[in-house]
C-alpha cells in the first residue's frame, strides 16, 4: 500500500489474502466458525471470547461473549451461503446485468503511465480502467524498483498494448517530462491518525481529504450515523498523506458542473443503478466526479442514497 497504489482494492489479490488468512485461522482454531469470526474481529477476540466462556470452543458458546458486530457476522455469513444453496427452493432467481462480463489479460507495465494516456492510445475508456484496475488510486500506474505492477485489459485491447509498448512508454514519458508540475510524490502510508473534526466538517469532506470512504470512517470509528459533534476524535487510516489535487482543473470539470446544473443537483440511487450507470444519465459527469462530490471510495451503492450531481455543498 502506497499513496499511489492499495491492492487491497484488487478484487483478485485481495480474494488471494483471505484466503490464506481464513487457511491459518482454520488451522489455528480447527473450526470454520471460529475461523470466520476471527476473520471478521481478530483471533485475539476469539481466544478471550473462549477464555471468557469457561474454554468452549464452539462459535455458538462463545457467541456472548465477542463483539456485537462479530455475534451477527458468522450468522450473516451463514444465511448468505444458505440463500445461495437454496435460492431456487425459495422462488429467488438471478438477475443478469445489464453490463456484460468479458474475457480480460494483463501486461506487467515497465515504465510509468496513466490511465489517460492508456485511454487515449489503446482506445479505451478511462472508466473501464478504473473498473479493471481499481488498486490505483491516483490513475497513475508507477514504476517503483523491487516491484511488479499490473495492467488489466480487455483481451481484444491487449495486442495493441503489446504490439506498440515502445511506441506507448516513448510518449508516456515525453509527455509526463513535459508536464509543467510534477507527478505527486509517492508515500508509503501505513501509519493511522486521530483527526479532530471542527466546525464546518462533514464525513465526505474528511473522507475526501485522505482518499478514504464515508463507510470506512464510519466502520473504524463504530459510527451508526453522519452525524459529528466538533472536537470529536476519529481514527483515519489515509490512503493519501497529502492533499491529492489535479495539475488544472480541466474545461471537463467545468462542462460536469454546468451539466449538473442543468439536471439537478441529486440523483436517488435505484435499485441496479451504479456509478458507471449514473454518470451515463448525466451527459459531461464522470464516475471520477461522482467520486469526488459524494466521497465515494468503491462501487457499491444503496438504494435510496442520495447523490450529488455538482462540486456543491447541499
């Protein structure tokens, strides 16, 4: 994890870790139960959860005795694997989305680049970068000794990546050496902070600032609403150390704002709405930008949630 890069948000590297996490867990508790709640609080809860007890080890005996969250969790996690075995016995069907899945490869990248730049000479929307390859934070994939990065493409894509490399890193670099302001500088960023909320701070403002989610503000401080008292403490884990800002605020920004204006300033998520799906309504507004105004970090939405349509502030 770095201030350009958090492959915790690979859905495929991160699928990898949990499964080796639940593997050593199982192995230490001998028990898939106790493997899941240690999975969802630590296995520190577990074994004072088992102490506390009188040394049971059954998940359902210790179940009083671990954390509110981790007593629903197992159960939650349960009744998810029962609705997916037994769908069809109780009259659920699956739903196809309306965007289709593809086949995808990936190239491991030897120099510095952007998913602009990959957008403009692969041609290939920016926005289905950001779906393909959600670990980069800033859009930049960057060249850092020791390491290995990752560009996931459709495979239809991935010849005209390969066939022209050269061609694609010669232009990358004569245009990030052109750029008048240089690339951010990368940080590693593993250390937490206790932010003081003051008057006027809300959560998307505080989330945006350290390129985290409302939701993981809200889970790491165990918030049940939006609501902030000022002077109150909150534990922030930033996945930014700095204030991330474009070079210019581009003429597109400008167009986003003015067509926002034009078709209201909120959008009421529906039930199968997504972000890509969103900005697709609103002609000149990118999923960057709902991002942005809203300080959304994944791609999960809610029914019923309310969306900024402008950079506003209601």
């Amino acid at each position: 994890m770095s201030s350009y890069v958090d492959e915790r948000n690979d859905p495929i590297l991160a699928t990898k870790a949990a499964v080796k996490y639940l593997s050593k867990l199982h192995e230490i508790f001998n028990d898939w139960d106790l493997a899941l709640a240690a999975y969802n609080s630590g296995p520190g809860n577990v074994n004072k959860a088992i102490r506390r007890s009188g040394g049971y080890n059954n998940y359902w005996n210790i179940r009083r005795n671990l954390p509110r969250e981790t007593a629903g969790y197992v159960p939650a996690f349960l009744a998810t694997m029962y609705i997916f075995e037994y769908a069809e016995e109780h009259g659920l069907k699956k739903i196809n989305v309306e965007r289709p899945y593809f086949e995808t490869d990936t190239v491991i990248v030897k120099n510095t680049i952007t998913f602009d730049q990959i957008s403009k000479l692969v041609k290939i929307s920016k926005e289905e970068l950001e779906m393909l390859n959600p670990a980069y934070k800033l859009n930049i994939i960057p060249k850092i000794a020791g390491k290995k990065y990752a560009l996931r493409l459709p495979i239809s894509k991935i010849g005209m990546f390969v066939n022209n490399e050269e061609a694609i890193y010669a232009y990358a670099k004569k245009e990030l050496d052109s750029l008048e302001k240089p690339l951010p500088q990368l940080v590693e960023t593993k250390n937490q902070i206790r932010y003081k909320v003051r008057s006027g701070d809300y959560l998307g403002k505080i989330a945006e600032r350290y390129g985290v989610g409302v939701s993981q503000i809200k889970r790491w401080n165990g918030l049940r609403s939006n609501n902030l008292r000022i002077g109150q403490r909150l534990t922030i884990f930033p996945r930014k150390p700095y204030d991330v800002k474009q070079v210019a605020k581009s003429t597109k920004t400008k167009v986003s704002t003015d067509a926002a204006a034009k078709v209201g300033k909120v959008h009421v998520v529906q039930s199968g709405d997504s972000l890509w799906t969103i900005s697709r309504k609103y002609p000149g507004i990118s999923v960057e930008n709902l991002r942005e105004w809203n300080g959304i970090n994944g791609n999960n939405l809610k029914p019923g949630t309310k969306l900024k349509l402008c950079a506003c502030s209601s």
